[in-house]
C-alpha cells in the first residue's frame, strides 16, 4: 500500500489540499457575491418592520471577532429564534481589517435572520480596514430611527476628528424628539469597576478631551444607555441618569469566569420609551482544545475569502510543496557513477568541441591558457575545435579555428575584460554550421550563457569548467560586495552547473565546493595540464641571458607569476617581503610578472617602503618566453586565494621551484606541504618564515625542487587532453542512454 510509506502519504495530501483549495475558490467566486453599503438595506428592513408605535428589542453583542464556534454556532441560532428585531454589535465584530476577516464576517452574518448593524471598532480600523468598512458597510458614524428610539453610532479610531462628531452630535441630538437615545462606541469611555483582563490605557477612549466632551454631550441630550466592547468582560456602570455597558462575550479571549464570559445583551424599548435590559449568558464549558480547532478552523475558513494574489500565492507553496514531495518519493535517483556507460564508441571517433570563453588569447590569463593548450592537446588527438572568444586589438590576423566576437564592452586599464556582442546572429549560424557534438564553456555567464543557450538549441551536452571563484572578483562587480561575495557568484555558479550535463574542476576540494552550495550535475575532477617538456627544454644560456638582461648578480630568485589585481593577494606578498629583508643577510630579488589595473599603486608601495632593489614588476611576459623566466628562479612565491587550481604553481614546479602559498582551495591538493613545497595560512609571519627556509637552506631547497619536478611531470598537456576527450566521451555515452530510456517509455 502506498500508505506505507509517510511521504507518499504526504505528498498525496498535500495534491488533496491544492484540489480542495482550488475547488472551493472556485465555487466562492461563482456562487458568493460581492458586498458593499450593507448598511443601508439593514436600515431599510429594520424601518419596514418597525414604527414607532411597535415596541421594539434588540441584541447587542461586542467582540464578535470572527468566532465561529461562539458566535456563529451559538448565538446566532439563540438571536434567530428569541423574536428580537435585530442585532447590533458594539465594535470589535472581525480579528483584523484585512479582506478576509470582512469576508468571513458577511458570511457568519449571512446565518442571521433579522438585519444587522456594525460599530466601527479598533479591530475594524486595524490593517487598513477603515475603507474596507465604509466600502461593504458604509459611514464610520451615523444614526437612525428605530421605532421611538434613537441609535447613535460614534467613531473611537481617531479616523474621524472626535470634535467634529461632537459637533455632529450636539446638532442631531437639539432637533431630536425620539422617547430613548442609545449610543455604540468600540472604546469604553469609562474604566468598568470589575478588572478587565490585559486591558491597556489605548484599550479606552481617548483622548482625554474627546472622553469629557462625550460624557458632557451624554449628560447635556440625557442619552438613556451607552454600549462600548473593546475589553472581555461584561460591566455596567452608572452615571447620572445614564448607564454605561460594556459588552465583550461574543468571542475572542473569554476566561469563563465571573467577570469575563460568552453573553448577549438584550435590550426592550416600549413605545413610550421605557428602556429594560437582560444579560443573556452563555454556558460555554468549551474545551481547550476544541478553541484551538475554532481557531485553526477559522484560519482556513478565512482562506477561502483571500483575494486573488494571496490565494495564488498559498496554491503556489501548496504545489512548490506538492512538486517538491513528488521529486523526492517518486523520482529515483542513483548518486553514484553509471558503471555500466559504455564512452567506447566517442573514444574512438574525432569529436567536434565548440568552446566559448570570455577571456582568451592575447589576453594572458590563466583561463586562456588552459583554453589554448586544451585546444592543442584536442586538435593532436584529431579532434575538430571551434573556440568562440571575445575579439582584441593585438589578436593573430589569421586563426582557423577561432569566432572572434566584437565588443560591446571593453573595462580595465588596458580595456583587457571584454563584453562581447552575444546578439549577433553570425555566432549561432557559425556554431550551427560547426554541428559540434559537445559544447565546452568556460564562464558561468555572458558567452558562456550564450554557450548553454545554443547546447539546448543543438541538442548537444554542455560541458562546464570551474577555472575561477567568482566571490573573490566582487571588486569589479557593480553590486554591494557583500551581496555579490556571500550569495549571487555562489547562486550563479549552482544554477549554471546544474543546467550543465557535466562540470570539470581541477581538484577534489573544489569539487567539495560545488557539492556544498548544492551542484549535483556529474562532476570530473581534471587538473589544467601544462607543458613539462617545454620547461625542460630551456638551456643554461638562455637562462644566463635573461639574468644578464635583468641586471641579477648572484642573489636569489623569487618568482610570482599573477595578474596584478586585488584578488590576487599582492599586497600581501610586498609586506612579507618588506619584513623578509629585515630578517635575513641573504641577498635576493623577488620578479613579480604579470600585468594588471593595479600596477601603479603596487609600484609606488614599492618605492615607499624602499623596496625597489629587491621587487621588480617585471610586466607581461610572452607565453613562448614563460618557461625560461620560471627556470630563473630558486623559489615560487604565491599568496592569491583566488584560484580553483593554480596552473601557475604546476608550471613552476615542472621548472624545478619548489613552492611558498597561502593556503586556499585551489592550492591545498597541488602543494604537498614539506615535499614540493610550503602552504601557509594567511599570516605574514608564518609565510614569511617558510620563504626564509627556503633562501637559507639549501639542502631543503634542492630536495624540495626535485620532488617538485617529478610531481609536475604527471600534469602534461597531452595527459590532460586525453582525459578530457575521455569526459566528453562519457557524457555523450550518459546523453546517449537518457535518450533512449526516454524514448523507451
């Protein structure tokens, strides 16, 4: 049975509650009408049925307060076969001003068989419920003639200036010649002598002024009774020749004792205007918990009457629920590898590949890098490669194999991060006629959107590398830091992956990131490949060229090779080296290459700190020239916190230099701490103390260089493009049998 298990049962209660849901709005858009002025057809009956030679009676109840299982269930019935002429309530007849609770109230008030008359009260004004009131009902103060009596409505808000009901009052009443005048005002004017349960000083009429001025009013038109509610608990009181009731039993927060309980009042008017009145209580024995399902009851009751955003918004949560049940109970899910793919028949054929990026060559980054040797590793293995880039100033005049896109955006110092047009039509028509088997995006945004886009047009798998960790990049990005750092580049990065049909990371603790902010498409971990026999292949002469060139004696060498911005963690490195000078007699020079917006600024902390024979920032160097200026060095230094793997520590191991690094994700599985090189955390001292090792020690220093090659020497580039032909080859195999199935059923 499908009730054994809980969550199918759930799911198909939650499917019960949308249908019952939908249902019953349906049916109370089509068969309920909508209200409004419902006081003028309550007068209208209520002078039909009375003259003023007909005795008269009347309930007045307070603090209805959309009780069902009270008013509706009990007092109602009582009022419908007790021959009174109609029903008054002294304020407080909804929880709330919302729609709902007015819409629940007509439709308690629609039991009733004789008219009705509503007190605009405190929980009529709440929520802006004032021109809800005036709109189903009509005026917040007015009066009418029933029989020989005189009802007066008041307004105790503050919506109306009490002065001008004053005024209104005083007129209405010199002209007068009704035998009883009754007033109905929510705010008590008097405190009742009886303690009022929770009662606060806005629970009475104020302010002051407007108390005293109604009181005199009452004493000046001798004013027979005054009702008010507002508090639980039935009270009179006497003052002069008027007396002062208040009524709060019709619902709401009742104690059921001698003070607080469920009551009416009814009150007897003859002709000649003799006023009686009975207290009809109510023995309500109700349980607790029988108030609690009043209470839940009324909640869903008060559903139905929502209006139409609300009531589409909580049919929404009950299918996102619905939806949510079915995915889990119904959908299988295998979270392990599909052991059984067979990636065979894509292994051995000529794959076509389309990459877009929105960085690549000449622009010198770590991105296009890794591009560009993944397309020369491809291409070796005969592979097709369509490489869609954005278009720059210096590019090759002739590239076989590349779509350069012009700019709509070109930002940097240099104008080296390119916006590229993504709406020319030449791109996909390009792509189109390349009928790629796989597409290879490199960017979770821009091109790489425009990527994804033409996958799904081409019935193609998308293929997704995780280069960079966009939360350290919120500096260039035109949002509050925090909001871009903490939640957008983390969102971004799980909503593109899992549009992808595979993603690629170059580490395993940068796949642990992705599973943690919930990617769940099949992940490879792949590191970026680099070329280890062009390290190997730089002579003696060349390095000594190059040391000559740059003017070095016989100090040592430190190497960075980085993008000069500020996620790459400079400043720190300067610092560090600033304190290194001080703490060490060896002479050495640190060679920082890369270019970057923040070159000037960098250069002129140099010179502040008197650092200018010690740190050259040596500019961009051409990647064909790289590998000598690793050679030069005796040690990498490293502190950005930025990378996803760090090709750039890679490639200077397979140059013989062991490395010093901050630690972060995309260093801690290359740098094997004490065997090829040091990680630290980002503490200058710390940091600081493993490069003085490595200067001073020369014995540790050589070991660790050559445990740094023969770890670099797994990482090749044909290495690396193989593994990657064989991810696409798995994914097309995976595509390949969801197809199937899918055409199977």
């Amino acid at each position: 049975m499908i009730f054994r298990n809980p969550l199918k049962l759930l799911f198909y209660l939650c499917l019960l509650i949308v249908i019952l849901l939908v249902g019953y709005k349906a049916y109370l858009n089509f068969f309920m009408k909508n209200f409004a002025g419902v006081h003028n057809e309550q007068v209208e009956q209520i002078h039909r049925d009375i003259s003023a030679s007909d005795p008269l009676s009347f309930a007045v109840v307070g603090n209805i307060n959309n009780s069902v299982g009270i008013f509706e269930e009990r007092i109602i019935p009582e009022l419908n076969a007790s021959g009174m002429d109609f029903l008054v309530s002294a304020g407080n007849a909804v929880s709330g001003g919302g729609e709902d609770k007015y819409r629940a109230l007509y439709g308690s008030l629609s039991h009733l068989h004789i008219p009705y008359l509503l007190t605009f009260g405190a929980h009529e004004y709440e929520d802006f419920g004032s021109f809800r009131f005036y709109d189903h009902f009509g005026p917040h103060f007015f009066s009418i003639q029933a029989g020989s009596s005189r009802l007066i409505f008041l307004d105790s808000t503050g919506k109306t200036p009490w002065q001008w009901q004053i005024r209104w009052l005083d007129d209405l009443l010199s002209q007068d010649t009704s035998k009883a005048r009754i007033l109905f005002i929510g705010h008590p004017p008097l405190k009742p002598a009886e303690d009022a349960l929770f009662d606060q000083p806005e629970d009475y009429l104020a302010p002051p002024e407007f108390r005293s001025a109604l009181l005199d009013t009452v004493k000046k038109h001798k004013i027979d009774l005054v009702f008010s509610s507002n508090l639980s608990l039935y009270s009179e009181k006497q003052l002069g020749d008027t007396l002062f009731i208040t009524t709060g039993g019709a619902g709401g927060l009742i104690l059921n004792n001698d003070t607080s309980f469920y009551h009416y009042v009814r009150v007897n008017i003859s002709p000649e205007g003799e006023i009686s009145h009975t207290l009809q209580r109510l023995e309500v024995g109700q349980h607790p918990v029988l108030k609690r399902l009043e209470s839940l009851w009324f909640f869903f009751y008060s559903l139905f009457y929502t209006g139409y955003v609300n009531f589409l918004l909580i049919v929404a949560i009950f299918a996102a629920i619905t939806i949510k049940l079915y995915a889990i109970i119904f959908v299988g899910k295998d979270y392990y590898p599909d052991y059984n793919l067979d990636p065979t028949p894509w292994l051995e054929k000529s794959l076509r590949v389309a990459m877009f990026t929105n960085n690549y060559l000449p622009f010198i980054g770590g991105v296009p890098i890794s591009i560009a040797r993944l397309q020369h590793g491809l291409e070796h293995l005969g592979d097709k490669l369509l490489v869609v880039a954005p278009r720059y100033k210096d590019q090759p005049e002739v590239e076989e194999h590349v779509l350069r896109v012009p700019s709509l955006l070109a930002m940097g110092e240099k104008r080296e991060f390119r916006l590229a047009n993504i709406f020319l039509a030449r791109i996909r028509k390009r792509v189109r006629a390349f009928h790629p088997d796989i597409i290879h995006l490199h960017h979770p945004f821009w091109l790489g959107s425009l990527g994804l886009f033409m996958a799904r047009r081409l019935k193609v798998p998308a293929i997704y590398t995780y280069h960079t960790r966009l939360e350290h990049y919120a500096h260039f990005v035109p949002l509050p830091g925090l909001i871009f750092r903490n939640l957008i580049s983390h969102a971004l990065i799980k909503r593109f992956a899992n549009k992808c049909d595979g993603v690629i990371v170059p580490t395993y603790s940068t796949e642990e990131y992705l599973r943690m902010i919930g990617v769940m498409t099949p992940t490879f971990v792949q590191p970026t490949g680099i070329e280890y026999e062009r390290f190997q292949a730089v002579t003696d002469d060349e390095i000594a060229q190059l040391r000559k060139t740059l003017k070095l004696k016989d100090e040592a060498v430190f190497i960075s090779v980085s993008r000069l911005s500020n996620e790459k963690n400079i400043d720190f490195m300067i610092e560090a080296i600033s304190a290194l000078r001080q703490e060490t007699s060896k002479p050495f020079h640190f060679l920082m290459i890369g270019e970057g917006h923040q070159k000037d600024r960098l250069q002129g902390k140099i010179r502040e700190l008197g650092l200018e024979t010690h740190i050259t920032l040596a500019g961009a160097v051409p990647p064909e020239d790289i590998a000598v200026w690793y050679r030069l060095g005796d040690a990498f230094l490293f502190a950005s916190k930025s990378e996803t793997q760090g090709m750039v520590i890679l490639e200077a191991m397979a140059a013989g230099l062991p490395v010093v690094a901050v630690r972060s994700s995309g260093i801690d599985d290359v740098v094997r701490h004490g065997f090829n090189g040091f990680k630290t955390p980002e503490r200058q001292d710390q940091w600081c103390a493993q490069v003085k090792r490595l200067l001073e020690d020369d014995e540790l220093r050589n070991t660790l260089s050559a445990q740094a090659l023969a770890f670099a020497k797994d990482f090749s580039v044909e290495q690396f493009a193989t593994d990657v032909h064989e991810i696409y080859a798995t994914t097309l195999a995976l595509r390949d049998k969801k197809l199937k199935k899918r055409r199977a059923t």
